[in-house]
C-alpha cells in the first residue's frame, strides 16, 4: 500500500516536472529567461522530491516515468545554458542520471532549430551561427557514445533524429543567409 503511494506520488510528481520544465523551455523562446530560471529552479526542486519519494525502490525508480522527466529537466538546462550564454551544467550539477541528461541534451540541441528559426523570422540572425554550433558541438559528442540502447534509453536514436534536425537546419540557415545577401546586392544595385 505504502509503495503504490510512492509510485502514484512520484507520477504524479514527474508530470509535473515535464510541465514545468515545458513552460520553462517556452519561456526562454519568448526571452523571458527570469521566469524560465524561476520554472528551472522549481523543475528541479520537484526531480529531487521524486528522488526522495522513491529512495530505497530501485524497482520503480527505474520504471521509466522518473527518467522522462529528468530528461525534460535536463532539456530546459541546456537550453537556458545555449541561450543565456551560462555554462552548460553537468549531470550531478542538476542532479539527474547520464543517460536522461544526454537525451536531454540532443532534445535541446534539436529545440535550437525553433529558436533559430523564430530569430530569422525576426530578421535577427546575430546567434544562428553561434547556436548552429552549438547544435554541431551536441551531436559530435554524441555521435560517439557506442553504448546499448539499454544503458542509453534510445540514445542513438535520439542522436539520429538530431543528425535530420541539425542538417535541415543547415540548410535552412544557408538559403536565409543567401538570399539576404541577394536581397543586399540588389539594394546596392538599385541604390546606384
């Protein structure tokens, strides 16, 4: 009785941690980075509640749920870290296992497209190079983690699907920076 509380407790729990971590990443693409360092900070308080809640249950701490959501966690870190231009914080400094943390780490790369993409919307392409490597950094060390998918919780995977992202990201960096320099030609032209 006493362990399905825990369980359900840290469900309930690890849900909340992915919301929180969700509107935390949302937060830092409208650049509101105190609020997301207030939602980070919360994100976290609740990955060590579970922590606690489920201390001595390795059987259900390693179900799954506890790990989704410290990845979630991991995610909202490493992008406010890209974003911020803070140091990017390791495992034990937030407080999460490896394979969530490296996962997390992918998923924000891959969420660097989005604040790529809404910044050349804005005509604003002072970081797409800059964020561009960060996102190369990522994969490159990703790339090389030849670990099972058991001890990864589907890295490989993950890091394939960043290969796409950071590709057509690329690509769609490429023609945006091209056709601004037409479109800067052809001023120049016509300004003559």
């Amino acid at each position: 009785r006493a362990k399905h509380e825990r369980r359900e407790q840290a469900i309930r729990v690890s849900r909340e941690v992915v919301r929180t971590s969700a509107n935390a990443i949302r937060a830092i693409h409208r650049n509101e980075l105190d609020e997301a360092r207030e939602l980070i900070g919360a994100a976290g308080a609740l990955v060590r509640e579970t922590q606690q809640t489920l201390e001595g249950h390795p059987d259900l701490y390693f179900t799954g749920y506890t790990q989704d959501a410290q990845k979630e966690y991991a995610e909202a870190c490493a992008v406010f870290a890209f974003i911020a231009r803070t140091e990017l914080p390791l495992p034990a400094d937030i407080g999460v296992e490896t394979p969530s943390y490296l996962n997390g780490l992918a998923e924000a790369a891959s969420e660097l497209r989005r604040y790529i993409l809404d910044s050349l919307r804005r005509d604003d392409d002072s970081r797409a190079e800059e964020l561009m490597r960060y996102m190369d950094d990522v994969y490159n060390i990703l790339v090389v983690m030849d670990f099972p998918d058991a001890l990864t919780s589907g890295l490989r995977r993950t890091t394939d699907q960043l290969r796409g992202v950071l590709e057509r990201t690329r690509g769609d960096l490429t023609m945006t920076m091209r056709q601004r320099r037409l479109e800067r030609l052809l001023s120049d032209r016509s300004d003559a």
